[in-house]
C-alpha cells in the first residue's frame, strides 16, 4: 500500500459502502428519497467516485455519520454512473451542479446545499 493509499484509503476500500447510504440509483429511487423529506429531513451526497477531492469529503462526511447519534437519513448518489440524475436533481430544484455536492430536502424542496470543503453533517441534523 503506497503512502497516499494510507492516509486517503486504497482502492479496495473504494467498493467498500458504509450501511447508513441509501442509493439512488434511477427516477424510482430519487422519487422515494424526495417523498421520504415529506416525513424527515434527508440529505444527497452527490460524490465523483474519480475525484481526489470528492473521495475525501466523501470521507470525511462518512466519519461525522459515524460518530453521529440518531439516524440521519442520508442518500449517495454516484455521478460517473448516473450522471443524468444528477443533471435531474439540479434542474427540479434549481441547484447549480457541484461536485461533491451534499444536498439538504425537506417537504420535497432543497433547503440547503454545499459542496466540497463546506460539506458537513451539520447541514442535515
């Protein structure tokens, strides 16, 4: 393992997915992450699975997830593989595309937003 796969994670942990992402992986899977904001608020992490610097947000977030109490409702979205839910997920609520990009709904509409270093937890809960 090289010196930078020690300290940003190798490529074996890049097939590795944390159990608290819900994947949104088609039209289906976006409609019930919007339909589940009716009942709590839910975040999109939007993430570039070739990017460096979305690799280490993405990171980076999933350690807030777990040193969290409660069980935020959180959504991954892979936008190499599904790039057109990603053009989806701008045009309906008018975000500009980002990426990584951490998207907050809540009654079906994006409250909040951020993207790269100001990704945080914080957004959701």
């Amino acid at each position: 393992m090289s010196f930078f796969d020690k300290i940003f994670g190798g490529k074996q942990e890049d097939s590795e997915q944390k159990s608290f992402w819900k994947n949104i992986e088609n039209e289906e899977d976006l409609k019930a992450a919007i339909e589940a904001s009716y009942q709590h608020k839910i975040g999109i992490f939007k993430h570039s699975t070739s990017c460096f610097i979305s690799k280490t947000v993405l990171r980076n977030f999933e350690k807030e997830l777990e040193g969290q109490d409660g069980n935020p409702v959180v959504y991954y979205l892979d936008l190499l593989a599904h790039r057109p839910l990603s053009n989806k997920i701008a045009e309906d609520f008018g975000i500009r595309h980002e990426s990584p990009q951490f998207i907050v709904l809540e009654n079906g509409k994006a409250i909040n937003n951020a993207s790269h270093q100001d990704i945080s937890l914080s957004q959701l809960v």
